[in-house]
C-alpha cells in the first residue's frame, strides 16, 4: 500500500516534469523545423524555459469572463488534468512495475480518455463565448467520432493477445521470435490506424480543430487565462506523451528490449534482475520518445483538416477499415493460430 | 478483485489533490484586478452581440445519436474479442466471427444509408 502510494506519487510527478519538458523540446524542434533558434535564453540551452512559463501562470490574472458558469469554468481544467494524470497508472513501465495492474486496463484507458470530452466541451459551454462553444461542439464530435475507431483498433490487438491487460498483451508480443511479435508487425493496420486517432484524441495538429486559431481564436480555452490556462496545456502535454506510451504499449512491444528471448538465453543470470528492469525501462522510453517526437514532427509538417474532412475521414474511411480489420484478424487468428504469424 | 482498483482511485485522488492546489495557488499568489471590459466574453474586440448560449447546428446531435449506436455495437464486441481465445481453442473461432460479422454487416448498412441520406455531410 505504502509502495503503491509512492509509485502514484512518483508517476505523478515524473508525468509533470516530463511535461515540462515536451513544452520546451517541442518549441525548440519546432523552431528547428522553421530554421530559427527557439528559446534559448533562460538556463542552460533554455532548459528552465518551461520552469519560466510555470512561473508566468501562476503570477498573473485568472480573468473570469462576465456571466460565466464560475463553478464549471473552474473545473473543466481540473478534469482534464485528473483524467491526464490518472491514465498514467495503467502504464506497464518495466515487467511487473505499474501503479494499477487491472485485468481490465485496456477497457479502463478507453473508459478514461472518453471522459475527457467533459473537460473540452464544458470549458467551452461554461465560458459564455461563441468561440468557446464552437471549440468545444467541434471538440466533442471530434473526439467522439474517433473514440470508435480507437476501441476497434485496440479490439483487434485484445484478439490477438487475448488478454485485456496490459501487462500480458506486451508479454505477448514476446512470443514469435524477435521484433516480429511486436503488434505493429501483425497487424499493421490497426497499429496506423490507432496512430491517427491517438492524435484525433488528443487534439494534436493535424487533429487541432478544437483550437484552430485562424476560426476559433483558441477554441475551447479563449476565455482561459492563468493558471486554468495552464492545466489545459498541462492536460494536453500529459495526453499527448501518454497516447505515446499506448502506442509503443499496444503496437511496438511496450517495454520489451529488441531480441529479449535471445538476450536472455546468453546471459541467464539476466532474468528477472533488476538490469533487465532497467533496460526494460530504458528501451521503453527510447520508443516512447521517438513517437513523442513523431507527433512534433507532425505538427508542423501537416496542415490542418477542414471539419467536413476530418468527419469524412473518420466516420466513412477510419470506421469501416477498422471494423473490416477487426474481422480480418480475428480470422488471421483462427487460421495461423494466436503465437505464430 | 475490488483491490485491483484501489491503487487507480489513489492516483485520482492524488492528481485531484494537484489539480486542486494549482487552482488554490493561482488564486491566492495571482492577482485579481476584474473590470467590465477585462470580463467581457471575447469577440474579436467587439462588444459581444446576444448570449453565447444559442441554438447551434442540429448535426451536433446527429453525430451524437450515430455515436451511441456505434459505441454500443463496440461494446458488443469487447466480450467477444476477450473471450475470442477460448472459442478458438473449442474449434468454435469461424462460428463465432460470422455471427459477428452478420451483425456488423447490420451496422454498417445503417452506417451507409445515414452516409447516403447526408446525416454526416458538413459542407455547407
């Protein structure tokens, strides 16, 4: 008990600083993208860069717009950031380490990430502005949409795994030798296709339509100011690297170190040592940031979807291909058996 | 089987703990100087024209009624896909991915006359 309290803590807290940290390697990337220098001024590098805005949002006004919801308004942010931070637990950060180790994980995440729709479109009802509403409407069909692609996806990978858990879908991916038991190998389609509703779901560039600033102003935070402000950005930035830990969860082997079996048979005194945790550990969050990096590379590689395309794409092209994938693998399952491709 | 969930109820708790005290910090450190025209809804520097909270598009609501059909189709299919294992191993697997797929065959002519009708065109 007194563990599992210090590992939330520390996740928490890991989750924070790591946030910290992708608002200011997305800003220099960005800049590095645009051929400019970036922030480079406060610290080292403009390492306390993100340490500065913190300071920023908590120093100045917490402005709340005329006839407002107040009682709303305040919590939106605050349930964007509990939902943020609580998907963190289900994470399998080495074999055997996560904070909630649930035989229903998988069904969990997907039950969590829906219920940030709530944060987004009461933001903008609470805020008594029109391009408040609009965001959060748009926001709301968005993530809505989307969220049906996303769970079939994740059906086809609980098909091949047979397991809602986490833990067992990426020791499963362990089996058929090397990288190819890796879900993105078996079942690449669904692997692409949870890739672009992980950016649909977190409201990430070429997905950004709930904040799209040539319409909506800022869409769903236009009246946010402070430190509300602060924790939808937070919010953003915790999803956003924690879509990242999924897909290399769910598709690229989570937390397994390329050619495990193979590593193990060499060195026996390997199993279960603490070494391997830490490899485990680092593998992961080698793949972890280079899926970070993709959804920067993104966004400032694509433009935007216009509404009526981002609908199309989801509910005409994401929606069938999904349900079609589903069925294939399933069928993929019955006929080379679940270990075997 | 209930203490699975605990440690998931302790990180909401402690996310909400944080949450909670960056709301309290802004509010007690920031300062708090509202005028009339700092409060004013934003409207691209106009004096807002009526309420925020009007009637919006009607397809808002359609893509919500579609949504819950869906999403409900989906969750049929969780059971299914967790289970899929163990009717494999009972030779059952192609029987049970064709009663699924007659049922999602259903769901998606509904898909396609809704598509046909419009119910999800947003050029306007």
């Amino acid at each position: 008990m007194v563990w599992t309290a210090l590992g939330a803590f520390l996740v928490i807290n890991a989750m924070l600083l790591s946030a910290s940290l992708l608002v200011f390697a997305e800003r220099r990337v960005s800049a590095f993208i645009q051929n400019r220098p970036g922030p480079n001024r406060v610290g080292p590098l403009g390492l306390l860069q993100p340490f500065a805005d913190v300071l920023k949002f908590v120093l100045k006004e917490d402005v709340q717009p005329a006839q407002s919801n107040k009682f709303i308004h305040s919590m939106a942010p605050v349930v964007m950031v509990v939902i943020a931070m609580t998907t963190a637990a289900l994470i399998p950060f080495a074999e055997g380490v996560v904070v909630a180790d649930l035989n229903v994980g998988v069904i969990m995440l997907l039950a969590l990430t829906s219920i940030s729709v709530y944060g987004v479109t009461l933001a903008g009802w609470s805020s008594n502005s029109k391009f408040s509403l609009l965001g959060g409407l748009r926001s709301a069909a968005q993530m809505v949409s989307y969220e049906l692609s996303m769970g079939l996806a994740v059906i086809s990978v609980v098909l091949i795994a047979g397991s809602l858990n986490f833990m067992e879908i990426v020791e499963h991916q362990n089996s058929g030798g090397a990288l190819l038991g890796w879900n993105a190998v078996r079942n690449p389609i669904g692997c692409l296709i949870f890739i672009v509703t992980a950016f649909a779901e977190t409201n990430r560039a070429p997905f950004d339509l709930p904040e799209a600033e040539e319409e909506l102003v800022a869409g769903y935070h236009t009246e946010y100011s402070g430190m509300k402000f602060g924790m939808f950005f937070l919010a953003e930035y915790v999803n956003w690297f924690i879509a990242s830990f999924f897909i290399v969860t769910l598709f690229f082997g989570g937390y397994l170190v390329p050619f495990e079996p193979q590593l193990i048979a060499l060195f026996p005194a390997l199993e279960g040592s603490t070494l391997l945790a830490l490899l485990q550990f680092g593998s992961l969050m080698l793949k972890v940031g280079f899926f970070a990096f993709l959804f920067i590379w993104v966004r400032w590689t694509f433009p935007r979807f216009k509404y009526n395309q981002l609908m199309k794409v989801g509910w005409k092209y994401l929606l069938p291909i999904s349900l079609a994938n589903a069925i294939l693998i399933a069928l993929g399952v019955v006929l080379f058996g679940a270990v075997g491709l | 089987m209930f203490g699975d969930f605990v440690p998931l109820f302790l990180m909401i708790a402690l996310a909400l703990g944080l949450a909670l005290t960056l709301l309290a910090a802004a509010a007690y450190i920031g300062p708090s100087r509202p005028s009339e025209t700092k409060t004013m809804p934003y409207e691209s520097g106009m004096d807002p024209v009526g309420s925020a909270h009007e009637r919006y598009s009607v397809k808002f609501y359609l893509v919500a009624m579609i949504f819950i059909v869906f999403d409900v189709e989906v969750v049929f299919m969780w059971p299914w896909a967790a289970s899929f294992h163990s009717f494999v191993e009972s030779g059952a697997g192609l029987g049970v991915i064709a009663v699924l797929s007659l049922f999602t065959f259903i769901l998606l002519v509904g898909l396609l006359y809704d598509v046909k009708k419009g119910g999800l065109d947003f050029e306007q």
